[in-house]
C-alpha cells in the first residue's frame, strides 16, 4: 500500500526559505544568477525593488553587482517572465523559459474588438520585433517606427489604455515578444528605456516538465491552481499539465495541510522545524508572490494589511518566521534611507535585533546608510 507523504506549513514554508537562501544567504561571491534561478525570477518592474530581493538573499551583494550581471558581464536578463510582468532571469535558462512560456494558452483578450490585435496580426508583430532588434538597441519611440514600417499603419494606432495614456496597438503583445526571446531590455540611453534582442534560445526537449519541476523544487507543495496563479495560465490547462506529469511518474502527490498538493517526484525530503529568522523583502518579491496557500502566508491581521484586495507584492513585506508579520517602506534621500517598518506584532529582543540587522541590509544593497524607524506605515500600496 502506497503512503502519502503529509507535509505540514512550518516544514513546506522552512524548505522554500532554505531553498530561496531566505533561512541563510547565499555566500559571498555566489553568482548573481544562481540566486535568481533559486526564485525562479526576480520581479523587476520595479528594479530597485528587484537589487533588494536579490541582495537580501546574498551575503555582501550591493545593487552595483546585480546591475554588472544585467548590464555588464550579461548573466541576467530584463525580459517578460510569468504573469506577463518584467522579470529577471538567468539568460542560461532563458531558452526553457521561452519554449515553456510559448506553451501556455493565450487567455482572452481584455480589450475591446477595436483595439486587440488578431492571432496573425500578433504574429506578425512579434516577428517585427526581432528582426527590429537584432544587433540593436533601440527606444519604444524607435521601435514603433521600425514595427509600423514592418507589419503596417494599424501596428502604431494608439488605442491601447494604459496608465490614463493610449499606448500603440502592437504594445499589447511586446510580453509576447519577451517569452518568444526576440525581446529583452537593453541598457538605458539617458533617461530612456532600450530594447533589444536577446541571442537566440536553442529548442528545450520537454520544456513544461523541466519548468513545473523548477517551480515544485522552489514553492512545493503546490496545486495545478497554485502554479497557474504564479504563472498567469489557465487553472484547467494546468490541471491537465500536472495530471500527464503525474503518469509519467515526474512529480507525485503528497498531503500538504489535508489537501492534495505536489511536489517533483522523490522530492520529499522536509525540515524538521519551522522557518525562523527576520527579513525584509521588497515590492513583489518572489516568496510571497508564489507562496501558496497565501492564507497561511498572511495570517490574521495580514491579510488585510499586507495585502491588496487580496494581491501579494502591492506591500514591502516583514517576514517573521516564514510568515508575513508587518509591512514596510524605504525612503532615500542623498546617500541615506529611511527604513520605517511596521510590525503587526510585538516582536521578540531576539526579532528587534534582527530587524536592525535586517534594515542595515537593505541599505548595504542600495549603497545607502540606513536609519531604521518603527512605527506605521502611511505609505499606500504600489500600482
């Protein structure tokens, strides 16, 4: 007779911090990019937010040494990753991303039939897009122009609502083009965004196994529902995914708190104790992006104040043994920051070391000297 393995919160939440370098940083000289293929992706629409993710996870790192491997030695790339926003991502692993990327359905459209762009019109944009970009860097201004002289006049109508602006037609497929690696950022000119093309990704044999294995070895044990929230798929495409993974044998079911959940298979191995430990960690950061069940991850008074009509990462998050325990901003001015963080709970003498500690960090990564200041947060919830 078979077993089920019965996980508990406090082991599934102590494996993910191991395994995120949240119970212990990375060390001193670990590459950049091992520790956001550890995330599976830093979330990047907000780079400073990004350095800190990374930095916090990374003894001695600073913002310059995340910036070098982006813009410099090329071991990062600034691209679309899941859900459609900007990520992060080891460019070693950018041909998985993009095959297993590619492979999710395309969700309908959210605007009206005037404004979308057809399947063949969407193709032809992506198509633009790389062949616009190979060998160059160029601004969106640039890049419309070099679309619209490649598709047509209907690529560069802006009819596209975004930000209280109308944005080109073609804008609402340019995440597409970042999955289908014909699109990356470049370095800025000025004070002007680039883009460019990444060089090309090779073909990835059995891309979504390789990709949900990834995923279970970081935020394991969790639900097909659980990873299509992450990723931004459809919940019933991803119920068929892990089903044929699952008769393969490439992942396995376990009891995770009464419910069946997955994990990559033979990957059962848990922490005998509960995570421990303070952390800061910024806007849209990867670990309470992804981890599920979010009511467990935001107890109690958390959820209403951590989160935002039920949306993880819109708050700089205090993390108190492996749950979210407070919220938190940063302000800097010159070559200091103000850390103000907001605890939901009194903390131990233990926790206000650690949260010293911890605010100390987070000016290290942004090469400012930081004054921590406990008390509320005014501050509202990001975009």
């Amino acid at each position: 007779m078979t077993t089920t393995v019965r996980i508990t919160w406090d082991a599934a939440s102590a494996r993910r911090a191991e395994r995120q370098f949240l119970a212990r940083p990375a060390g001193s000289g670990t590459p950049v990019a091992e520790v956001v293929g550890a995330m599976a992706g830093a979330h990047a629409q907000v780079l400073s937010a990004a350095e800190v993710s990374v930095g916090v996870r990374t003894a001695g790192l600073t913002r310059a040494d995340v910036r070098t491997a982006l813009w410099d030695d090329r071991s990062l790339i600034k691209t679309y990753g899941p859900r459609g926003t900007v990520h992060l991502l080891p460019a070693r692993e950018l041909p998985l991303w993009s095959a297993a990327l590619t492979a999710v359905p395309a969700g309908p459209s959210p605007f009206p039939p005037d404004v979308r762009l057809t399947e063949e019109q969407a193709g032809q944009v992506v198509t633009a897009i790389g062949e616009a970009l190979d060998g160059r860097c160029l601004t969106l201004d640039e890049l419309t122009e070099e679309i619209v002289a490649r598709t047509g006049p209907w690529a560069g109508d802006r009819v596209m609502p975004a930000f209280q602006d109308l944005w080109p037609r073609w804008r609402q497929v340019m995440h597409r083009a970042g999955w289908a690696g014909t699109l990356c950022s470049g370095p800025n000119r000025g004070r002007k965004a680039t883009y460019t093309r990444p060089p090309r990704a090779e073909s990835v044999a059995d891309a979504l196994g390789t990709f949900v294995r990834r995923y279970l070895h970081a935020y394991g044990p969790a639900t097909p529902q659980h990873f299509a929230k992450w990723l931004g798929a459809p919940p019933g495409w991803a119920t068929t995914l892990f089903g044929e993974l699952a008769a393969a044998g490439r992942i396995e079911e376990v009891d995770f708190e009464r419910t069946p959940a997955w994990v990559a298979a033979g990957d059962t191995d848990f922490p005998d104790g509960p995570a421990r430990g303070v952390r800061l960690l910024p806007y849209f950061d990867a670990y309470v992006i992804a981890g599920q069940p979010r009511e467990r991850l935001f107890p109690g008074e958390a959820y209403r104040r951590a989160l935002a009509g039920g949306q993880a990462g819109n708050y700089p998050v205090l993390l108190v043994d492996g749950v979210a325990a407070g919220v938190w901003h940063q302000r800097r001015r010159g070559r200091r920051t103000t850390v103000t963080v907001e605890p939901l709970g009194r903390l131990t003498a233990r926790q206000q070391r650690e949260l010293g500690e911890q605010a100390e960090r987070v000016g290290e990564v942004l090469e400012a000297t930081a004054e921590l200041v406990v008390g509320e947060v005014t501050v509202g919830p990001h975009a």
